[in-house]
C-alpha cells in the first residue's frame, strides 16, 4: 500500500497535511503520535469513513479512495461507531462475512471457542477485555491482508493483552498481512513492532525502522564542567531530560567520530544508557529542552 500526499480537514481544520508513506506487506508498522495528532482520522480515512480532501491511496495499482470494492483488502473496526455492538458474536461475524469475500467463518467459530467467548452473547454486554479479544479475531477471521488496529490493547487485562499480542503474532506471517497499529503503551508496542510512524504536526515527522534505531542509535547521560549544554550535544541529539548538570540526550545518528568529539570535551560523566522507543517518542514529541537555563 502506497499512501501519497493524502490530506484530511475537519470543520476547515487541517488534521492531516500531505501524509506519504508505504506500509510494506508483512510488516507490523506503530503509528504513534500524542493525543490530538490525527492517528484516528488517519485510520477513518484510509478506511473509506472519512473522505479525503487530497492524496491517494494506491492499492494493487488503484486508488483505494476512488475504489470502494479494495476496502475489503483492509480492516478497520471503529469502536465508537460500532454500528453492530447491539448484535450476538455469530451475528456480527455472518454480518462480515458477507462483506468479506475471503472470511474464515470456521475459523473465526474455533477460536472463539478456544478463547471462551460466548456465540450469543450481545457484543455490547461483553466485558473490555472481552471486546478486544473478539476484535482481534474478528480482524484475523476478515483475512484482509491490511489489518488497522487503532488502540487495540486500551483497557485490556495483561492475561487478556497477551493473549490478544499472541494471536496476533501466530496470524502474520502465513498471511502475509500488514498491520498498521496505534497504542499509547509504547514499551508495549516495541516489541511488537517492526517500524515506527511519529505523527506530529499534521505530518510523518518520523519513519523509524527500529533495527537500524538500535545499530545507529545511543542514549547518553551526561555531566560537563560547565553549567551548560555544549553547542556539539545540542547539534547531534535530542535532549530528553536535564537535572542539574546532568544530561539525557537521544544520539539518532551516532558514530565513532561523533563519540570521540564528545569524549575530547572531558564530560565528568558519560554513561551509555538502554534506548527505548518512549525515549524516541519523548525526543521528538515532547518540548524541547530550555537550554537558556544553562547559558
């Protein structure tokens, strides 16, 4: 899937501004962004349930925008209009299965068993844990190769959550499918993930593949001589935190040179420390440091 220049207004307020991004099949993409950032409206636009005020989405060589019969080759469940939420399990997944030409009706039947869930039971009535493991299968059973998951694991028990991450997990790779998901457990989704979206300002500010963040990547902390931020750390990093004198800076691009420039300024302190994707989220979304604090 090829998302290109794709814009979305709301009451004349611009929430998406020429957003272009591929998601490669077999992949499992995070798009993280603060509240407010437009991860949902992101979501309702590739979905079809926002149309879109430019761009295109490129789908098997069409625009999935202008090409309602694609929609089937994604899910996307919008909890908050869940327009069948006063309907039994089996109900909702004979509902799909006539919108999904490829719907595994038997499987979708097995693993509600083996996850306990009861056939003719109102969806509406289940607990929130339960809601998000019928989500999940109801996803899987769909067989859409694009899968958009927006807060799948909010309010979910951490037996439930895992075993939502795990049937997850067991359901990719023979697919082949892609799976774009937003989450505000951040720890949660690094080891989920393989890429990382940053949504900020309107914009993919960030595409983040977290294999080559953990080879280019280093968090340090740091302690100068001086009461100030030196003019090299601030040009090469992201600084997440300053107490006192002592500096956490994110090192996007970090190399060998880069640390010996550092290590020539004599830090009383330099002390590598583990990288996670908060401390990237935090470096890129939260506000700057004031560094005039310690001119």
């Amino acid at each position: 899937m090829k998302i290109e220049h794709l814009t979305k207004k709301i009451d004349d307020q611009v929430v998406l501004d020429n957003i272009s991004v591929d998601l490669t099949p077999g992949e499992i993409i995070g798009l993280i962004g603060r509240n407010g950032s437009g991860k949902t409206t992101m979501f309702r636009t590739l979905a079809g349930h926002y149309l879109a005020d430019g761009g295109e989405v490129l789908l098997e060589g069409e625009d999935l925008l202008t090409a309602p019969h694609l929609q089937e080759r994604l899910f996307y469940l919008d909890e908050q209009y869940h327009f069948l939420n006063h309907y039994s399990l089996i109900k909702i997944g004979r509902f799909y299965q006539t919108v999904y030409q490829e719907f595994d009706f038997d499987f979708f039947l097995n693993l509600l068993q083996k996850q306990q869930l009861p056939l003719r039971k109102n969806y509406r009535s289940l607990s929130k844990g339960m809601q998000g493991l019928f989500n999940i299968i109801l996803a899987l059973a769909s067989n859409a190769p694009y899968l958009f998951l927006d807060e799948p694991f909010d309010g979910l028990d951490v037996i439930v959550k895992k075993n939502v991450i795990r049937l997850l997990l067991e359901n990719m790779g023979a697919a082949h499918r892609t799976v774009l998901i937003s989450s505000h457990n951040l720890n949660e989704l690094e080891s989920l993930i393989d890429r990382a979206l940053l949504l900020k300002d309107n914009q993919i500010v960030q595409d983040y593949r977290l294999e080559t963040i953990r080879q280019q990547s280093r968090k340090l902390q740091l302690v100068f001589q001086k009461k100030q931020v030196p003019e090299l750390v601030k040009a090469n990093s992201k600084v997440v935190n300053i107490q006192g004198r002592v500096i956490t800076a994110v090192f996007e691009n970090y190399t060998p040179e880069l640390e010996a420039q550092i290590k020539q300024l004599e830090p009383i302190v330099f002390e590598e420390l583990p990288l996670s994707l908060e401390d990237l989220f935090e470096a890129n979304l939260s506000r700057e440091a004031d560094y005039q604090l310690f001119m």
